[in-house]
C-alpha cells in the first residue's frame, strides 16, 4: 500500500468512530474492515485478523496476533507484539513496536519505541524515536524526530531531521542527519557516507566509524542566508502572483461591465457583514468538499467544491483590492478613480502586507473572506433587484 492510498481509509475509520456507537474489545471479529473501540482494540497472541484493518480505538490498540493484512490504527496508545503481513499506518501518543511488520510502516506519534523488525521503510514523524538494540529494519529511515537514538541495525540509508541524535546502532548504507546535536558513540557503524548538517562540526576521529566519506554542510545564520536568497530572480517571483491576479481581476472587470462595482459597494454598505459571510463561507466549503469526497459516491461533488474553493482563495482578494486602491485614490480627489489603477494599486498594498510576520497570513484570510462575502452579497443583491422586477412586471 502507498502513502497516499492511507488517508481515505484512516478518515473513513474516524468517521466510523465518530458515528459508529461503541466498540467491541476483546479478540472479536468486527464486521467489514472499518473497525472502532471504546476501550482497547485486542488481537490476542492466538488469533488472527484477516483482511485490512482501520481501526480507531479510545482505550489503545494490542495486536499481538496475526494481520493478514494491512492494519491502519487511530488511538492514545499502540503495542505491535504480533506480526503483521501488510503495511502499518498508525498515529498514537505512544507506539511500541515488538513483532514483525512484513511491509512497509508510517509511524506519527509523540514517543516511538521500536525492538522488533520491520521489513520495508520506515516513515516516521515523532517527538522520540528510539531504536533499541533488537531492531531491525531491512529498508530506509526517513522523516523527522526532536530526539532520535538508534541501537539498533537499519540495512538502508537513514535520512532523518532531529534536534538530537545519537547513534550507537548499524547503518548498512547512508546516514544523513540534520541536527543540533550529533553524538556518535562506540558500537556505531556507518558503512556508507555520513553527511551531516550541524552548526558544529563532529571531532576527527568519527571517521573510524565511517566506511565512506564524512560531509559536513555548515548551517548558515539565517540572517545571511536571507540576504543571499534576496536576488532578482526572488523578486520576479514575488511579483508573479500580484500581476497574475491583477490581469485576472482585469478580465473579471471586463466581464462584469455595468455590474463590476456592485461588490465593491457591498464592501461599503456591508463590510463587516461580508467579512464574517467570507470567514464562514470557506470553512464550511472546504470541510463539505472533504466530506464529500470520503462518501465515495459524491466524489464529483467534493472534486467541484476543492475547485470552488481554490479559485476563491485566488479571486475573493481582487473586490478588497479594488476597494482599498479605490479609497486611496480618491482622498482629495473629486473624479471616480479607475477601477484597474485602483485594482492594481490595492493588489500592491495587499501582498505587501502579507509580508508582515506572523499577521500577514491573518491579513490575507481577513482580505480574502471581505472579498468573498463582497461578492455573495452582490450576488444575493442582484438576484433580488431581478425578482422585483419581475413581479413588477
């Protein structure tokens, strides 16, 4: 099983947790794959799940049995003291692995144990991963982890971003860390190259440890890392999206012809009203979208919403800009000012203001969702006016 083939089964376990009603524990089978528990999720040494497994369990997840097959698990705590055929995909706080995982194995939790042998990658994401001296994995290490200690062997390559690490274990090809700190101890033994990226630079004698070369890439202040990265070629880059959505905005504008001003007058009449009905709206479409393409049968639904929504995280700035461009232009001046110079000069102080850190990204959803709700209650409006004239006539 891929990376990617996990999300939709592990979302669908947690929407079987969310609606499925209590669990069974014990070594019961459960019905169909999708699998939920109030208290712990047991496979006891003498049975034997058959078939995938996605299982959300509140007490913790004991498979000390056999899984025939994949086992995807959601719960506080994880114990793998069995063996497992297929993949493991499993989030916890804690996951302590024992047994066997024949294939490949993603691991995200907060302290990850593992004595036991896995034989495939292993993916990991946690605050402490440990390899303890039983430990076996025939494939790579890759992912990130604050504290990494491996006594263990790895028969791949280990290419890992820690805060600490420290290795005593066997690596059979590569070790590429990314740390603070790196402490290479006795029993350590690097068949391939060690190449590290570390503010500080490993004493000489670590390449008795080493079968291949030792690289060490210096971490460069971020201050002059910034300064080399600010080039001409970051410039037009920046400058990319703004003058995408002004050309954008002016087709809008063109398109819109005598309607192109009613989502600015929105703004005017109504700005907080849209705010808070853009702020609602992208949520509530986003989750919706996701919804819809977990039901499986409303795929082609989630598909247009994830469409929708991207295009108006795109869009839904370009009424604030004209808005903002329009009332700078027009301090001290009589005339109405051009909705594209305004449009441009709005976009400018937009993205500009994205640059602020920390508030920038709050500033640029505020700006997108006034936008959004500009342009619904336009909608609304003119569909209004439409009607009355209707009945009117």
């Amino acid at each position: 099983m891929r990376f990617g083939q996990a999300i939709l089964p592990l979302v669908g376990a947690l929407m079987a947790a969310a609606v499925g009603g209590p669990g069974t524990a014990g070594a019961t089978k459960q019905a169909g794959p999708f699998c939920s528990a109030n208290e712990t999720w047991l496979v006891r040494s003498d049975a034997e799940e058959v078939g995938d497994r996605y299982v959300v369990a509140a007490g913790g997840i004991s498979m000390d049995g056999l899984q025939s097959g994949d086992l995807i698990g959601w719960a506080p705590k994880i114990s793998v003291g069995g063996e497992i055929q297929g993949d493991l995909f499993a989030g916890a706080n804690s996951i302590d692995i024992t047994g066997v995982v024949r294939d490949s194995t993603r691991l995200f939790g907060q302290t990850v144990d593992i004595s036991g042998t896995i034989e495939g990658d292993l993916l990991i994401f946690a605050a402490t991963l440990t390899l303890k001296e039983n430990a076996h994995i025939t494939g790579n290490v890759f992912g990130s982890a604050a504290h990494f200690t491996h006594m263990g062997r790895v028969d791949g390559s280990i290419r890992l971003t820690t805060g600490e690490s420290r290795i005593e274990g066997h690596v059979g090809k590569d070790l590429r860390l990314k740390a603070d700190t790196i402490n290479i101890n006795e029993g350590a033994r690097i068949e391939g190259d060690l190449i590290y990226k570390s503010r500080t630079e490993l004493p000489e004698g670590i390449a008795d440890y080493v079968g291949g070369e030792v690289v060490h890439e210096i971490v460069e202040d971020e201050e002059e890392g910034e300064s080399k990265q600010f080039t001409i070629g970051t410039v037009v880059g920046w400058l990319y999206w703004p003058v995408a959505a002004f050309i954008l905005g002016s087709i809008l504008l063109a398109l819109c012809g005598r309607h192109k001003q009613l989502p600015v007058q929105r703004m005017n009449e109504e700005g907080w009203i849209g705010l808070a009905v853009g702020a609602l709206a992208l949520p509530v479409l986003a989750v919706a979208s996701i919804v819809a393409v977990v039901l499986v049968l409303t795929i082609p639904l989630g598909i247009i919403g994830i469409f929708l929504f991207l295009v108006l995280l795109f869009v839904g700035k370009i009424p604030t800009a004209i808005w903002l461009g329009r009332r700078v232009l027009a301090f001290g001046r009589e005339s109405e000012p051009s909705p594209y110079l305004s449009l441009a000069l709005g976009l400018l102080a937009i993205y500009l203001l994205k640059l602020i850190p920390y508030v920038g990204w709050f500033i640029w959803y505020a700006v997108t969702s006034a936008g959004i709700g500009a342009m619904i209650l336009a909608i609304v409006a003119l569909r209004r006016a439409r009607g009355e004239k209707t009945a009117d006539a």
